[in-house]
C-alpha cells in the first residue's frame, strides 16, 4: 500500500487526496494548513515527520511557492527511496533537482484539469491525462496512481511540455473569456446571460469529442456565408471586432478570411 502526504491542501490537493484514498492508497499527512475539513485530523507542521511516515509525495502549490518548499524540504536531510511529485503544467522535473540530490525520486506529475472547489467524487480524474517527465524510476508509481484513478499517464519531453500548459489554458481559461464575450453580445440583445448559449456549448463539446475538430464545425464560416461574418464585424469595435476577426481566421483553412 503506497502512503502519501500532500504539500499544499489547496483545490487539487483535496481532490486528489479523496480520490486516491477512495482507491486504497493510505493518506497521512497535509502540510501545514488547509481550508477543507477533510484534512483537519490530518495538518501536519513538522515536515521531517512528514517525510519520515511517507512514500510519495505531491507539491500542489502555486508554482511560485514549489522553489521555497523545495529549500524546506531539503533541510530535512536524506530522502532516499522518497519519491516527489510536483503538479504543474507550467513546470518541469528541473524544480525538483535539490531533492534529487538528497536522495529522491522526482518528477513532473501533472494533471489536465481544472479544479475550481472540492467535488466530493472518488472519480473525479477519471479518463483525465497526466503528464510525466523526471526520473524514470518514478515512472511506474506515476502510471500504477494514474491507472488506479481511471486517468492516462502521457510521458512528454521536458523542454515541450509548456506547450501542454498553453493549450490547456486556451481550453479552460480562454473558454471562460469566449463566454464572457458571448455573455456581452447576449445581453446586447436583450437576454438575460450566457446561460442559455450552455446547451449549445455542450453540444459542441459532445460533436467534437465524437467526430473532431474539423467535422464539428457550423455556423456561417463553414457555410461560408461571409456576409453575415462581414455584417458582424460592422456591429461590433474595438477588441470585441479584434477577437472576432482573429477566432474566425482561425476557423478558415486556407489562411483566414480576413488575411
């Protein structure tokens, strides 16, 4: 039975610690502090007992904290047999080199996810793809926890893995920056709010899951009907005229409508 601690109770960390003791693993610890109550018989300040008690380790703080938590734990001394997992996307194995050097196990550990409150679902990274590179002896603990959750364990190159992070804003973050301009034009309309564009979101969502990028387009551009794309254009200004322009030469094969 692998025993694990979290460093860093945050969204993710609670997540992911429902989630794996739902499957087996046995938790033990949660650095310092955190706001979720599943974890309040659990707060942990000494970090060398912390390591002492533990097999695997996660680092889900924000990645401007993993440099000074990485100098904490490196005060600890010996880390021999110690495997330490950091959860960015944005970051590589590389953050972890002074544990490396006391001894550890260490890899990026990275889930494409977004995690925005605590979901109370031992299920929650079901079919979910993690991305790995470090150590390749961690490798096999990173595939058995991601194979034990349901999720996919993908191994990426070091150097290329931020390109992973960038798409996975685009799909999250930049989604939520399309509805809030969806939201704009709604309301310009007399509506109420973005809700009732959400039936069709997911439609789009379930059309390209099942048939792509490519096949999952409608609308005016692949219709190509560019005089209602042009008569948009004249309605809108500024950045919301910007960003229309740039999202709808991005839907156009052949270089843009617009280039």
């Amino acid at each position: 039975m692998i025993t694990f601690s979290i460093l860093g109770g945050g969204n993710l960390g609670v997540n992911l610690t429902y989630a794996l003791s739902s499957k087996g693993y046995r938790f033990k610890y949660v650095y310092k502090k955190s706001k979720f109550k599943i974890y309040s018989s659990n707060i942990e300040k000494s970090l060398k007992k912390i390591v002492l008690n533990s097999d695997v380790f996660f680092l889900s703080v924000q990645e401007s904290r993993i440099e000074d938590l990485v100098k904490e734990i490196e005060n600890v001394g010996n880390l021999s047999e110690k495997i330490f997992f950091h959860t960015s996307n944005s970051l590589t194995s590389d953050e972890l080199i002074p544990l490396k050097e006391k001894g550890a196990l260490v890899a990026s550990f990275s889930p494409l996810q977004t995690f925005s409150s605590f979901y109370n679902d031992e299920d929650i990274f079901k079919s979910v793809c993690f991305l790995f590179e470090g150590d390749g002896e961690a490798l096999k603990t990173a595939k058995k926890i991601s194979s034990d959750l349901g999720a996919h364990c993908m191994e990426v190159e070091k150097s290329l893995k931020i390109y992973f992070h960038i798409g996975a804003v685009a799909s999250s973050n930049f989604l939520n920056s399309l509805m809030r301009f969806a939201d704009i034009q709604i309301k310009k309309g007399g509506g109420n709010d973005y809700k009732i564009l959400l039936p069709l979101v997911r439609q789009t969502l379930n059309n390209i899951e099942k048939n792509g990028l490519e096949m999952s387009l409608t609308g005016p551009a692949d219709r190509k009907e560019n005089e209602i794309i042009l008569k948009h254009m004249e309605l809108l200004s500024g950045e919301d005229k910007k960003l229309y322009e740039i999202l709808t030469n991005l839907l156009s094969s052949n270089g843009g409508y617009f280039s």
